[in-house]
C-alpha cells in the first residue's frame, strides 16, 4: 500500500484520476494526469532520483521509474528540479510524462552523463532562454571541477513566462558535492553571485540537493545573499516530515539537505516534504520536496 501526504486545494476528481494512473502506471502503462485547471499558483519540486545503478538491487531505477513518474504526477507538480537525473532517466521520463519538457545538459565536458535538468509542463510555461555551468573556478568550461569536490557540478538555469499569469521568473537548480566543504561553500557563494545579476525585483526560485543541513555554510550564504527557504517562510504550516533523507531504509532525522529557496515577488503559500512510499519501498532515497508558490 502506498502511504501518502498532501497539501492543497486539488479537486477531487483530479486526485481520483491522479490514483487511478498510478494503478496503471505499476502496469508499465504511460502516465497522464487531468490538467491543473485555472490554478494560477505554481507548484515547484526538487527531487533528487536517484542515478540508475544496478548496485542498488531491489531499489534500482527499472524498479523504481513508475512510482517517481507518479510522484510529480499524482502531487501535480508545475515545474520540477531533478538531480542524479542520467540520460536513460530523462529518457524514460519523457515517455512517463508527456505533458512535460525539460531542458539542461550532462556535467560531462561533453555534456553528457548526469543532469540537473529542469522539467517543466508544456502546457503552463514557457522557456524563453536556459543555459548550464559548472561550479568551478571556470563555470563556462564544461566539465571543469571546482575546489575540493568530488566530482563535477552545475547548476542548470531557466527564464521562463507562465503562460497562465503572464508573469517572468527564473529558476536555478543545482546538486552540490557531497564530499568537497569547501566545495559546497564556494559552490553557494557562485549561485548567490550570479543572482545579484538579476534585478531584485525579478521573481527567483532555486531548487536543489545542497548535501548540507540549515545549519551548514551554503545555506546561511544563501539566506543571507537574499533567498528565502520556502520551508521556513510558508504561510501554513509546513507538511511532512523535517528530513528529506532515507537512504532507501527510513527517514533519517535532522537531514533536510534538500530545498526550494525564492525571492523578490515570490509568495509561499505551502510546502510539503512528502515520505510517501509504494508496498512500504521509498521511490527515492531522496524525499520530494514541494512548494506552492504565488508569483506577484
């Protein structure tokens, strides 16, 4: 059985079709939920999915891509934020979720290899300009390796128009190095400079694994260049649990490593981390994280 917490205004027959294609979708059948309707709110998820990797055995990504489609899908996700997100991956979320886009390269020099990527739906935004760098000392030379880390790191970026509101925001998604301090620290400084070209009254959201807890130095770099945590700015009261680490086994308390931060016009009405799981199995070892904002 599925456990499963939500948060939001979603119509009913919306949820009871959402339910239904999750029974299809265990079938291997193709995903395809109702449209959202006249919401004029955007709800935004960072979702690490885990990279596809046979070590994982029971919890590998052939196991597992059904029920993380179902995911975005059944908690009517807008515009989402991936890590660990690997060709194949893309590849087999596209066909899950037609109604979504997405755009981002590899971390590779070639650009190939992991993404960042950023999904977003067809029918609600539109991408006006994107682009990826890496998080080095030369974020324009693709493949490059900054400081201490362990492997390469990007951030994928969006200029993107609501079709709906006729409102213009960027959104910034990233994944930061588990291994490399100083990596992180240098990693947070470089997104919180590349957003002070933006002007402040332009609508931002960043989306991303930062492998570091609210007490940790990207997050107070972050907060302090402008961002806001959705977790902690929301309107109601926030839902789930306080952790978004489980490592395929249980929600491992005080590990909120993943984060959807705004700013300028940007209104957090909710924001959710969501433990569900499928026959008592986490979809990823990562939890959703989901906000609901309203874009001024």
């Amino acid at each position: 059985m599925r456990s499963v917490t939500t948060f939001g205004k979603l119509a009913f027959m919306q949820r009871a079709a959402a339910a239904s294609c999750m029974a299809l979708l265990l079938s291997g059948c193709t995903l395809v939920t109702q449209p959202a309707g006249d919401r004029k709110t955007l709800r935004v998820m960072s979702y690490n999915i885990r990279l596809n990797t046979p070590s994982d055995g029971v919890h590998a990504w052939p196991r597992r891509k059904e029920v993380v489609a179902s995911m975005v899908a059944f908690h009517d996700a807008d515009l989402i934020g991936l890590q660990e997100a690997l060709p194949d991956q893309l590849a087999d979320l596209d066909a899950l979720l037609p109604q979504f886009a997405r755009f981002g390269s590899g971390r590779n020099a070639d650009r190939s290899g992991e993404a960042s990527a950023i999904l977003y739906r067809r029918d609600r935004l539109e991408v006006l300009e994107s682009d990826t760098f890496w998080l080095s000392p030369t974020p324009a030379v693709a493949g490059s390796k900054g400081w201490d880390a362990a492997y390469e790191r990007i951030v994928t970026w969006g200029r993107l128009r609501d079709r709906r509101t006729g409102k213009i925001f960027h959104h910034f998604n990233t994944h930061l190095d588990h291994v490399g301090k100083e990596a992180r620290r240098q990693s947070a400084a470089m997104i919180v400079e590349r957003l002070q070209k933006i002007p402040t009254s332009a609508p931002v959201i960043v989306t991303g694994d930062f492998n570091d807890v609210p007490a940790g130095e990207p997050y107070r770099l972050m907060t302090a260049g402008g961002l806001a945590d959705a977790f902690e700015t929301s309107k109601t009261p926030h839902q789930g649990p306080a952790s978004t680490w489980n490592a395929f086994k249980a929600i491992e308390p005080g590990r909120r490593i993943d984060f959807v931060f705004v700013r300028g016009p940007v209104h957090v009405l909710a924001h959710a981390i969501y433990p569900d799981t499928f026959d008592g199995r986490f979809p990823s070892d990562h939890l959703p994280v989901l906000a609901e904002l309203r874009i001024d």
